[in-house]
C-alpha cells in the first residue's frame, strides 16, 4: 500500500469514526471555530486535570479533512500539558506551511516529535485552501486555551 494511499485511508478512518465527539458536562475551556470559505463548524471542549487534559470534546460539521484533523487533534492533546500543546501546534502549524522536501520537524531525537496519525494531513499543503479546513480545530483549540488563560 503506498504512503499516500495509507494517509488517505488514516483520514477516512477519522471521519467516519470520530474520536471524542460529543459534549463534557463541564468543560473548562471551550471555543468555536468557523472556516467561512467552507461552512466548517467546530466546538472544541477541555477539561484538565492539574494542568494535563482529562477530558476532551469536539463537535462539528463540515468536510472530511476538518472533521478528521478534529478527532487526531483530540487523541493527540489527551493528557498532555499546555505546554506540551503549544509545542504540538506548532510542530502542526510547520508541518502544515513547510516547502516540499522540508522536514517537517519529526526528528525522533525530540521529545513528543512525532506527530501520529496527523502525519496523514501534510498531503493537504498540495491544496492551500484546504490547510484552513486541517487548522480549524488547532486554532479553535488555541481560542479555548487563551480564553481559559485570560480567566
């Protein structure tokens, strides 16, 4: 199975079985994002429990490539600190603008380099109009952070 084929089928998988998709009874932070190019809808919902994610949640609608970023996103942060977070996006946001050819950062001498089944979206930067669909959730999650931190 080529490598291509292989991501097409780890975005599909997360589509059509949404990981953490749903509601928290009571979240500690939570944002909504919209993608107007697309109509795409994401709620993202965290709880912590000290400063590591116990519990998170999205909900939403739109194509396959939002929904499926949304779900990996979800299965990446769980029990992950802020910290650790801000480091996933951004590791994320390179992947996601990086020239073809460049390594997008998954050097496994770096704690919490690889990025998982989210290796499957770098496909997307072929399409620039389709990285705003892959980020929504990422950026909907950095809204609930920074509305929590502003607490």
């Amino acid at each position: 199975m080529a490598l291509e084929e292989l991501y097409r089928e780890v975005i599909l998988d997360h589509y059509r079985n949404p990981r953490n998709k749903g509601h928290l009874d009571h979240p500690q932070a939570s944002a909504q994002g919209v993608n107007p190019l697309c109509g795409d809808e994401i709620t993202i919902e965290v709880s912590f429990e000290g400063d590591k994610v116990s519990e998170v949640a999205v909900e939403g609608q739109g194509c396959s490539i939002s929904q499926s970023s949304a779900s990996m996103m979800t299965e990446a942060i769980k029990g992950k600190s802020r910290e650790e977070i801000s480091e996933l996006v951004g590791r994320f946001r390179q992947m996601m603008s990086i020239d073809e050819g460049d390594d997008p950062g998954l050097d496994p001498e770096r704690p919490g380099a690889v990025l998982g089944d989210i290796e499957a979206l770098q496909g997307v930067r072929q399409y620039p109009v389709r990285i705003k669909c892959a980020s929504l959730a990422w950026n909907t999650l950095l809204e609930a952070l920074e509305a929590l931190e502003a607490k």
